[in-house]
C-alpha cells in the first residue's frame, strides 16, 4: 500500500508523476539529492571566470575575496530562482518539467576572455542582452521548431552525455588538484560509487530513488576521514559576507559592447541547443513520452530571461543542468512539488552564506562517483532517442557525421587554429555545439527521400 496523509492526495508514490504532492518529510531528501549533485558544478564556472576577469576601476587583476564571494551567492540564489520558474512557469517563461538550473559552463571561454580583454561590467552587459535574445526565441520556438528535428535533439542528448563523462571522470581522480589520480581520491570515488549501487539493489520502495543522496553521504563520510574536506571556503565565507545577505541588484554597471554581445549571443545559440536536448532528455528519459512544443518554448524562454535576470544580479548565465536530467533519468523522480524543495535550499543557500558554504565543501571524488553512472545514463537516453527515430541511411549519416566530427574536433589540440578566433572559441572547447550546427546542416542537406531512391534503385 502507498504511504498516504490524512486521507488527501499526499502519497509518496507522486514522486513518479509530475504533478501531485509528496510528505514534506519525504519530499526535502529527494530535493536536496538534486542540489548536492550540482552544487559544486553551480560555482565551478564562477570561480574559472571571476580568476581570469577584471573589474572596471579596479587595480585586481582577478575579481577575488568579498566580491567572489558574493557573486557565488548571487550564484545560489539565482539557481533556485530559475529552477521554481522552470517548475511553476511565470506566464509563458518556464517548462512545468523537472528541469533544475544552473550556472552553465558553455559560457566559460566566452566569458573569460571578455573579462580578460575587457572587463567584467562588458561580460554582464553581453549576458543581460544575449539573455533577452535566447527569451525571446524560445517564445516564438513554433515558428522556426522544425529546425530541430528529433534526429537533431536525439544528436545533442547523445553528445551531452558524452562531453560529461570526462568532468564525471575528473572529479572521481579529485579534481584540479596537484595530485590528481591519488589512490586517496580513486577510493573515496568507489566507495562512493558502490555505496549508490548497494544501497540501489538492497533499499525497498521509494528509498531506491535516494542511492545518490547515500552515497554522498557515506562519500562525505569517508572524506573526512582521509582528510581531503576543504573547510577553508566555509570559515572564509561567514568572515567575509556574514550570516545573512541578500543577493545585490545592479552591483555592477552593465556596459554593452557590440563585438562582446554577438560573440555571447552565438554561445546563447549553443546553449539553447543544450537546453533543447537536456529538456528533451528529461521527457523521453523521466516521462517516457516525447516533449511538446510548449514545454520547449518554455524551457527556452526561462534559460534566456533567468540568465537575463542573472546579469541584473552581477552574475554569469544559467542554464538547463545535465547532472540533474542524468540523475532524473536514472531515478524516474520527476515530482515537481519534490525537486521544488531543491530549488527552494538553492534560494536559501543565497540569502544564509553558511548552507551554500557547507555544500561547496563537497570533495569531488564523492561526486565523481555518484555522476559517473548518472553521466552514463544520459548517453544510454539519447542513443534510445536516436533508435525511436529509425536506423534509417539518413539517420545514421546525420547521426554518425556529426557526432564523429562534433567531438572527436574537440579532442583534437590545434584543429581550429587557422579558423577565425570566434569560431574557435566557440567550437574548440564544446563538443555540443560542433553537434548541434552538423546535425542541423545534414538535415537541411541531405534529401528527405534519400532512402527511398535507394530502395528504388535496388528493385
């Protein structure tokens, strides 16, 4: 028998459906699995662009101390902001799917060398417009949608899964430290590892769907005793922005150069691929069923409009999170009143530094562990979408070609080098956009009838 409240509609068994509500005491676990498997991934952007940028009338020649530490709050806050609206839609902005956000890595190049060439003001003010700019696209997603074909979204799930299993496998040897690959890292990452899997195959019911918040848990555990948790960050940031702080509206002058807004408007392009397939993910793999041209409009317009709001609060773009969608698609958990829970801990974290400050102490081995199977899982979907689309010859070439070319040019130092910088910066390092503009020429490219002649020619 499902577990019930007071004779209404509260049941644990609503994780499985979208819409329903789950007890509160059962709810917040599931929710906050969701932060702590993006939590750390929600700063790291952060961190990369804040060490390479400078702000306008300042002498730093990075944006460090109080100043970091409150646009990481600002972070925070942002990302439960942006995954409530993807929940619980404001008007047409927002997908009603279990879509959780986060700070996007796709911008980090972009971003850096703005900063670095600029400054940071000039980074904000291609964010507040570029953000407007995907908004507004995915509010008219009907009229131009048949550019993405499903063979097309089915490419770039495929691709997302792939590009995540070198991070997955990044943070499982401890991350950007000196010694990285440490047997200390390895193990604490497959204790962890084994620890979802065990309590995966031994837990009963519902308690199955909380294996990664488990393994966190006895990840931490083992953390601390080999000595590799970080409690500098923790002490550093009470020290410096105290115990309550709300995020700061405007804390820096956007300045809008037109050379920096088109580069950043072309990797809000790339990233409303992402969003795309990552949305599309979360359906096919969460919902079992295909995604509908109002929730890709929503999701759409969220992504650009929050990222927008994002800039207004001194902070980089946001984005649809794969971590999230892979640990959807291995749980079936898509309750939104649930993940709500997670979005509103994200919220808190922004206003009370020390919640955010005691998830940033997350070591990345424990991550590693519990992500590598998620980042997996992610791959498997999309190679599942691209099988519902048919083996056909024309799928195959579409899928074979740009998937091939995609990422194998992003494993490959220098291909790019006599390519014009901004196509460099924006192919070299994102194997998701190389992905999403091939599968989209060939689909454009090659007839729609191609395996047809063929079978005509063989009669």
């Amino acid at each position: 028998m499902s577990e019930k409240t007071s004779g209404s509609n509260v049941s644990i068994d609503n994780i499985y459906k979208l819409d329903g509500r789950v007890p509160v005491a059962k709810a917040i676990p599931f929710g906050l699995q969701h932060v702590m498997a993006m939590f750390v991934a929600n700063l790291a952007p952060i961190l990369l662009v804040c060490g390479a940028s400078k702000l306008l009338g300042s002498d730093a020649g990075k944006i460090g101390g109080v100043e970091l530490a409150r646009i990481m709050q600002s972070a925070m806050f942002i990302a439960g902001l942006g995954t409530l609206v993807q929940l619980y839609p404001v008007w047409k902005i927002g997908s009603r799917l279990p879509v959780v956000m986060g700070v996007s890595f796709t911008f980090v190049q972009a971003l850096g060398y703005i900063g670095t060439n600029f400054n940071y003001q000039t980074a904000i003010g291609a964010i507040i417009v570029g953000g407007c700019v995907e908004g507004c696209l995915g509010l008219t997603y009907k009229y131009w949608k048949k550019i993405v074909s499903p063979i097309v979204s089915a490419c770039v799930v495929t691709t997302i899964g792939f590009s995540l299993l070198a991070v997955g496998a990044k943070s499982f040897g401890g991350g950007y430290v000196d010694d990285f690959g440490a047997p200390k890292y390895m193990l604490v990452g497959l204790i962890t590892l084994v620890s979802c899997i065990a309590f995966s195959s031994l837990a009963k019911g519902f308690w199955k769907q909380l294996n990664v918040m488990f393994g966190l848990i006895v990840g931490y555990i083992i953390s601390l005793i080999f000595g590799i948790v970080d409690f500098s960050h923790f002490t550093g940031t009470i020290n410096t922005v105290g115990f309550i702080a709300l995020p700061r509206v405007l804390p820096y002058k956007p300045i809008f150069n037109p050379g920096a807004i088109l580069s950043v408007v072309l990797i809000f392009l790339v990233s409303a691929a992402e969003t795309i397939g990552d949305t599309t993910a979360v359906v096919a793999g969460g919902l079992d069923r295909d995604i509908t041209e109002k929730e890709v409009s929503g999701s759409l317009a969220c992504d650009g409009f929050l990222s927008a709001v994002s800039g207004v609060f001194g902070c980089m773009p946001i984005t649809s999170f794969s971590q999230n969608v892979g640990l959807i698609a291995m749980t079936k958990v898509v309750n939104r009143f649930t993940i709500m829970f997670g979005a509103l801990i994200l919220i808190l974290a922004g206003i009370f530094p020390p919640v955010g400050a005691f998830f940033s102490t997350l070591p990345e081995p424990v991550l590693g562990g519990c992500t590598i199977v998620m980042f997996g899982t992610i791959v498997v979907s999309g190679m599942d979408m691209i099988g519902k689309c048919g083996f056909t010859q024309r799928n195959t070439i579409i899928a074979a070609l740009s998937i091939s070319i995609g990422i194998g040019f992003t494993q490959t130092p220098g291909i790019f080098d006599y390519f014009p910088k901004v196509i460099g910066d924006i192919f070299a390092g994102n194997s998701v956009a190389g992905v999403f503009v091939l599968s989209m020429l060939l689909n454009f490219v090659l007839p729609k009838n191609m395996d047809v002649k063929k079978l005509v020619g063989m009669q």
